[in-house]
C-alpha cells in the first residue's frame, strides 16, 4: 500500500475543541443573561453601568478565551512550523523540531523542541486525542511532512526522547 502524497502545507484544527469552547460559550452567554433577567426589576435598577459594565466584560472575556482556545490551529509551511494555542503563538524552525508526540493517555500532541542540551514539550491543540483516527492521521502526517524536510531526533540524546515514566503512587 502506498501512502498518499504530503502537500507542500499542512493546516490542522481540532473539531472538538472548537465545539467545545463553541458550546460552552453558548452555556454562559445563556447563563449570565438568564441570571441577569432572574434578579429581578428591582435589583437590576439598582445596578450602575460601571456595575453590569464590569460584568459584561469579565462574560465577554471568558467566551473570548474559550473561544481563542477552541481556534487553536497548527500551520506547517516551508522551514517551520506554527502553534497557535489559544492567544498565543510559537514558531518553531523545522530543524529544532526532534518529533511530534501523543501518547496513550495524552490530551493532546506535543512538539518536541530541541535546546540547550534539552528537550522541551511544547503543546499542539490543534491535534488531540478526542479526534481518534483523524487525530492519528494528523500526527502521522505532520511526522512524515516533518520527516521530508530534515527534523530529526539523532543529535538528541536518547534518555531525553523517551524519559521513565513518573513514579505511581500505588508503588510507593
């Protein structure tokens, strides 16, 4: 069986982080309103616009985290590889890139980024676990683009690649 061709870019999103933070929006815009409605006249008269102005902003800034959250997106184009979690976004140079895993258990992938004489795991929501074969398919596909344009772990100490696992407390 032959494996399908990479395109030059990859583009991936998570389908259930985005209807997650999608719906939990919903769920809070309906539950402050109907909080707001269930006051009551009397109450809410007596609320200034600084008052239900605060309040409306801390509603508004929760939706647009969850929301940011549920947008998190991977871009691999070129040299490098792009990370938008949430608000925040990384580049990273193909060539400090060691691998790209997800574990059993893991919510979601990890880059790991080569530096100093260390390993480092950095986040991708954009691929998770909740997604089954589809998010399989993602870290296949990412792991042979990156693969094709020279990430490689062989420079990386192996002990750092696959570290022992942390002690369970039933072992204790």
């Amino acid at each position: 069986m032959s494996e399908r061709p990479l395109p030059e870019r990859l583009s991936y999103a998570s389908g259930p982080a985005l209807m997650t933070g999608v719906v939990l929006s919903i769920v809070l815009m309906s539950s402050a309103l109907f909080g707001w409605w269930a006051l009551g006249k009397e109450v809410r008269d007596r609320v200034t616009w600084a008052q239900a102005g605060t309040l409306l902003f801390f509603v508004l800034l929760m939706v647009a985290i969850m929301l940011s959250i549920g947008y998190s997106r991977l871009w691999a184009d070129g040299d490098q590889v792009v990370v938008r979690n949430g608000p925040f976004l990384h580049r990273h140079p193909v060539a400090s890139i060691a691998g790209v895993r997800m574990r059993p258990g893991d919510a979601w992938a990890s880059l790991l980024i080569k530096g100093d004489g260390e390993l480092k795991r950095r986040p991708v929501l954009a691929i998770q676990s909740l997604e089954g074969a589809g998010g399989q398919a993602k870290l296949v596909d990412l792991r042979r683009w990156l693969v094709e344009r020279g990430a490689t772990s062989s420079d990386v100490d192996p002990a750092l690649l696959d570290p022992p696992p942390a002690p369970r407390p039933e072992d204790d």
